[in-house]
C-alpha cells in the first residue's frame, strides 16, 4: 500500500523478516505497531525509509533487553553500595550513641548544641 511518493508501509511480514535479519533484541511486531499507530512518523517527520529506523532501534541501547538487564543489575549494585554506606554510617553514630550513655535523640540534641565530648 503506498501512502506517499516513494514510501510504501510495509508488511508486518517484511518487517519481521528484516528485523531478523538485523539479528536485533527488539520485536519486529512492536516495531510494526509503533509506528502504525502514529502514522510511520519518526521524530515528528514523515518515514521514508523504515528500514533505516530499524536500523536505527538495532543500535538505540534503549531498545535492547540486554542492555536494559545490565542497568538494572548497576542500579541493584548502586542500592546495594547506599544501603551499605547507611548501615556503616548508623553503626558508627550507634556506637558514638553508647560510648555517651544517652539516647539517640538525646544525643543528636547534645551534637547539635555542640556539647558533645567523645574520648
């Protein structure tokens, strides 16, 4: 079917067929829908060569299960280190708390008004 000089929409079947073959982590029926339902447009502009966009997806990272599974596995890695940096940091001002013999809370007024003398 063609919709414009020189574009022609392609088949769901052609689509998957060239994505395939791009050996690409993305489906070729995603890639098909998207851009059926917003009038093959990219960036707001008219298609003219969809395979050139496929290309494109191939080597966006964004679009990549692999490289979406590594950031999640960094972001684990970033919480894990933070939460590790808290519990020391509690440890530290717990151990600080007892050498005082004050509550935590007393202990925070006393740090706040300067009065706190550790040996």
């Amino acid at each position: 079917m063609r919709t414009r000089k020189g574009f022609e929409i392609p088949t769901l079947e052609e689509v998957r067929e060239y994505v395939q073959s791009l050996k690409t982590y993305y489906s070729a029926e995603t890639f098909f829908d998207y851009y059926q339902s917003i009038g093959w447009k990219f960036n707001r502009r008219k298609i003219y060569d969809w395979r050139a966009v496929a290309r494109f997806w191939a080597g966006n990272e964004t679009h990549s299960p692999v490289r979406k599974a590594q950031q999640v596995v960094e972001r684990q890695k970033q919480i894990a280190e933070e939460r590790e940096r808290v519990q020391q940091e509690f440890e530290t001002r717990y151990q600080e708390a007892v050498q005082t013999h004050v509550s935590y809370e007393e202990y925070q007024r006393m740090k706040r008004e300067g009065r706190l003398e550790l040996a």
